[in-house]
C-alpha cells in the first residue's frame, strides 16, 4: 500500500508487523540500502527509487517486497516522501523452483545425451546389426553395420519400420509380426526370433533377431532396441555336419551290408570252387559253376564299392597253407 515516510519508524514497525515479522527482521535490498536508506536518498536527489526488500516472517520464511519511493514537491523542492509496494514473494519461490527445475532438466539431458553417445559408440563397435524402434511414430534407426552385413545403406532402408517387414521373407513376415505384437501386448521386456532378411543382391540371410522393449510409466510399448545376427555361414555348416552325420550313418548301414554280404558270395563261390573240381570238363554242370564263380567276383566287386562308399577296409580272404 502506500506510505508516507515522514513518520519512518512508526512505518517500518507497522510494516513488519502485517509481514509477521519482527521490527529488526528486515534485511538489506540488493542495491545494499534498505528502505530509510532509499528514502533519505530520494530526499538528497529528487530521483525516485525503486528496490526490493526481504523480510523474515514469525515461521523463519523469507519475505519478498518489491518497493518504489517517490518525492513529494512544493514550489520545486522536496518535501516529503511517498512510497508503495507489492508482495512478491510467490514470485521470487516460482523463479527459485523454475531455476531448479531447470538446473534438473539439464542435468538429465546432459545424462541422457552421454547415454545416447555411448549407445552410438557401443553400435560402432559391435558386428550385430543393432536398431533403435520409436514405436509410436514407427521410425526407425539403422546402425552402419547394417551396409557391411547385409548391403544395405541407412538411406536405402529410410527410417521408416517398413524397410525392416518389406525385407523380411514372405512365409516368415506374420509370424515374426505376430510374435512381435504378442511380446508388446504381454508384459515380456523382450522378444527373438529367427527369420530370413533380404540382402541388397537379393539373396537370403538366416538372421537371429532379439529386441528390448522399454514401455513407459503405465507399461505401454513406446520403444524398441536390439540386434540382429547374420547366421547365415554357421546355418551353413550345421547343416554340411547334419548331412556328414546321416552319411556317416548310410555309410555305417553300407558296411553291414557289404560285409554279411560278401560272406555269403563267399560260401557260393566256394561251393561252385567244389562243384567244378567234382564235374567233368566239358559237362554243363561245370559250366553253370563257372557262372556262378563270375557272378560272385561281380558281387565281390559291389562289395568293393560299398565299402569304399563307407571307407571301411575291405577283407581279401586269402587261403594259407597252415603247415
């Protein structure tokens, strides 16, 4: 309200009294002058002054007043002082939390901006093919791996999520969207899956794909990050070891069956060995026995090629004189 500071003291005393404080409790304003000095000022120099002033409250609470001090003039002199002033102190604690607030908000871009940067550095590093899913406005981000793996630039494959589920395999792209949606609708932190991803020259890459989901306070999806592995060579190789492994086994199954069947052309050649020393030369019993003898090296020799098929040693029985 407005003063008159011909009366200070009394002013003063009333003053700290509607703040609840005491009469000693008012403080210095920033210029260094509190309101007497202000005021004897105004009457040296004629110029009006506008200052603030901090009171302590009964509670120890700051009190913030915003004052002006202006001269009162007769016939071109100074006679008097007249003064107004406003409570800011709301004012001065909104400033006080808006600093604080922003020295916090600072603090956490400064701390998210160092995330993001090792986020950046750690993609660099890696072989995987990592990804950066924003789940509401669909963008996504491509690490430069992505070229090296798969041909593919990170403007070939833009920002949207369409260049990801365009290049997914056509029998493979519902089932990893599907398993994709189910893993955000439930309450999982994660989600992998294998599928095959088209390279720039238009071939296929066995990918192992695996993501985290980051959902926000109420537990919705609104991000997506992970990595995908091109395992293609060790597809490869596990299926050469699968195709050793049933040849292996075929060439096990061929030995068994060489082996019990050169046994038996055996015993058949003998006993036509037996059959041709018994019959005369020109019958036709001896004739039919050196067919079969025939018939038996031409078994002997598939015998042969079974069990190099198998590479297992062949047997060549041969007859020893035991004296």
């Amino acid at each position: 309200g407005m003063e008159d500071f011909h009366g200070n003291g009394a002013r003063r005393q009333a003053l700290a009294a509607a703040h609840r404080a005491p009469p000693g409790g008012l403080q210095r304003g920033a210029a260094g002058f509190g309101a007497v000095e202000h005021g004897a000022r105004v009457l040296a120099t004629g110029v009006a002054s506008t200052f603030e002033e901090e009171l302590i409250g009964r509670d120890g609470q700051p009190v913030h007043l915003l004052r002006r001090i202006c001269p009162i003039r007769e016939n071109g002199h100074v006679v008097g002082l007249i003064g107004y002033g406003f409570d800011i102190t709301e004012l001065r604690r909104d400033q006080q939390a808006l600093l604080e607030g922003n020295q916090q908000y600072a603090a956490a871009l400064r701390a998210m901006e160092e995330s993001e940067a090792r986020f950046r550095l750690v993609s660099r590093a890696t072989n995987d093919v990592v990804w950066d899913w924003s789940i509401d406005d669909g963008r996504i981000w491509w690490n430069d791996t992505v070229q090296s793996v798969f041909g593919h630039s990170t403007a070939e494959l833009g920002d949207s999520v369409d260049g990801w589920t365009r290049n997914i395999h056509e029998d493979d792209r519902e089932g990893v969207m599907l398993d994709v949606e189910e893993a955000m609708q439930s309450d999982a932190q994660s989600w992998q899956g294998e599928y095959r991803f088209r390279r720039a020259d238009g071939s296929w890459a066995s990918v192992f794909d695996r993501g985290y989901i980051i959902r926000d306070e109420v537990q919705r999806p609104v991000r997506m990050i992970g990595a995908m592995q091109d395992q293609t060579d060790r597809h490869a190789v596990e299926a050469q070891l699968r195709q050793g492994q049933k040849m292996e086994a075929v060439g096990q199954l061929a030995a068994g069956v060489a082996h019990d069947f050169n046994n038996i052309m055996t015993a058949v050649s003998s006993y036509a060995e037996l059959i041709m020393q018994d019959a005369p030369a020109d019958s036709a019993i001896r004739a039919d026995a050196m067919e079969i003898q025939q018939a038996g090296r031409r078994a002997r020799e598939l015998t042969h090629q079974l069990l190099a098929f198998s590479r297992k040693q062949v047997l060549q029985p041969d007859v020893l004189n035991v004296n």
